[in-house]
C-alpha cells in the first residue's frame, strides 16, 4: 500500500516539481540551471580578467596583472640537459618589495631590497657561447630583440627605437644606449631585463631564462666589436670582462670600507 503511494503519488509530483524550474517564458533561455559552473567555468582566463569569480564581480582583481605565474620554485620541464636545467631554476637574486608597485610584480617571489647590486658577482652568462653555438645565439637574439626590445632601444642599440622617434615614449626619460653601459655585468643585464629598470617593464613572464641570457648575449655584441664572430677568440672577451669586472668590484668593495 505505502510502495504503491510512492510510485503513483510521489514520484510523479518530484518530477514536477523537477521539470518546474526548467519552464521559462523566454524561448532562448535555458531555464535554471542546477550547476552553473559546469557551464561557465570560473577558472580565472590568463590574460583577460573580468574580476569575475562566481558570477560576482572583483574589483581587486581587475586592477592587478592577469598572467598568473606557475606555483613558486617551479620549473618548465625542459628536458634533461643538465645546463639548460640548472639556467631555469628559480631565479637567485631577487628584485625589491617596491617592484610590486612599480613593476607591476604582484605575486613575484621578491626580497625587502633589491637585489641587483649583488648580481655584478654573476660575470658569467650560464649559456656559454661557443664557435659553434654563436651564431645561432646570436640569430636567436636578433629575432627576440626585434620583437621584444627594438621599439625602444633601436636597430643599433643606441636607445632610438621607433617608439623613441615617433614619441610615443613621450618625454618618460632617456633610453641609454648599450655602448654606455658596457661595464655592466651579464647579471646585473639578465636582472634588469627579467624585473625591469626605471621606465623599461619586466620581462620575466614574456620570455623564459634561457630566452633572457640568450638576449644578454646579444645586448653585449652591441657593445664589444666582433662579439661572437669567429675571428675573435670569444672566451678572451669573456676573461677580460671578468677582469674589468673583478677590478670594478674591488674598487665598489673599497669604496664601502671607506
Ligand atoms: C619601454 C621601452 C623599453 C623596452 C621595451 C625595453 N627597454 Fe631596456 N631600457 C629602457 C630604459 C628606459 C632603460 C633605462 C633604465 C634605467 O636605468 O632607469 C633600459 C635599460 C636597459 C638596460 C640597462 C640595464 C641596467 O642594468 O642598467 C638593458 C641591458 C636593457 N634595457 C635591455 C633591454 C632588453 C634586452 C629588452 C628587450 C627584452 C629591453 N631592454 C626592453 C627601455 C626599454
């Protein structure tokens, strides 16, 4: 008797009450949904943020930098050549608190100072140029400068790009050119590209660590004539840099005692 109930009383008026949310006047709507996120994902999109997380609106989210960076201290799996590996590992030297603000490093693994001072130690570019490898470095270099880095330091590197010319830079300061900054070590190089300096942006999460020392490389042929090119013994160029180097960095440690 009660089984019967059931299934002549009950279960008829579930369905209704079932099928009920899914009537909608408007033909193109598809009624309630029961589970809206299997539908609209709330994953938070890369590159776009709407602020938007289950189906509420997040000021704070919209204002601040969308490319989300992997967990910390993880690395591309970029297979198992062991110097490649150790150039990807988690960036040593650190860029200060204030960069969050002014770099737009939200999120980033930072210290309280920055640290690119101590990167005048890093005098040698972890991917090590050889006869054979140099061109291809070098070409490599043209093609990520072209698009990453001309607009504002130019062809020739003299810090007249096309954005400088046309004033679309506006009157934010000087570009410097490479020649003049020929003392400065590959470290403090890679750390200004990977975090940005003055006006220049971060360029850590647009190009990876093999892409930037790569670009190290190719910020140095502007400065050192013949760079890379056969005639020259490149490890010589590298010894003498380490030399200016050291010799600078005894005179920055006698300068701190005094
Ligand atoms: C928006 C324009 C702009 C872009 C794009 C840009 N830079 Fe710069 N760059 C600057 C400015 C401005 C400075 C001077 C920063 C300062 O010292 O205040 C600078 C400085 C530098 C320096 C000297 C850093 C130091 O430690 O003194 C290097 C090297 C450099 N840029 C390389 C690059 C490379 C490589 C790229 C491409 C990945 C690049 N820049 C992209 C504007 C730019």
């Amino acid at each position: 008797m009660k089984r019967n109930f059931i299934l002549t009383m009950l279960l008829p008026l579930l369905g209704v009450i079932f099928l009920l949310p899914s009537c909608e006047s408007d033909p193109d709507s598809p009624g309630t949904e029961f589970m809206p996120d299997m539908y609209r994902s709330p994953a938070i999109e890369t590159y776009v943020d709407y602020g938007e997380i289950r189906g509420r609106e997040n000021k704070e989210l919209k204002t601040k930098l969308s490319a989300r960076h992997t967990p910390k201290y993880t690395i591309p799996f970029v297979g198992t050549d062991e110097s490649y590996v150790s150039m990807m590992m988690p960036n040593k030297y650190k860029a200060g608190k204030a960069w969050e603000e002014t770099h737009g490093l939200y999120g980033w693994d930072l210290s309280e100072e920055s640290q690119y001072e101590l990167t005048r130690n890093v005098t040698v570019n972890p991917y090590t140029m050889t006869d054979d490898n140099a061109d291809k470095i070098l070409s490599e270099g043209k093609d990520l400068y072209a698009a990453m880095c001309m607009h504002c330091h130019g062809e020739k590197g003299d810090g007249n790009g096309p954005m400088i010319q046309s004033g679309a830079y506006g009157d934010l300061g000087v570009v410097p050119a490479y020649k003049s900054l020929d003392t400065l070590s590959d470290g403090k190089i890679f750390h200004s590209i990977y975090y940005g300096k003055g006006y220049m942006g971060a360029h850590g999460s647009l190009l990876n660590k093999k892409e930037i020392w790569t670009l190290v490389h190719y910020v140095r042929q502007f400065q050192i004539d013949g760079y890379g090119k056969e005639e020259e013994v490149v490890e010589d160029d590298s010894a003498d840099l380490e030399e200016t180097n050291s010799a600078e960095e005894l005179q920055v440690e006698e300068g701190d005692t005094k």
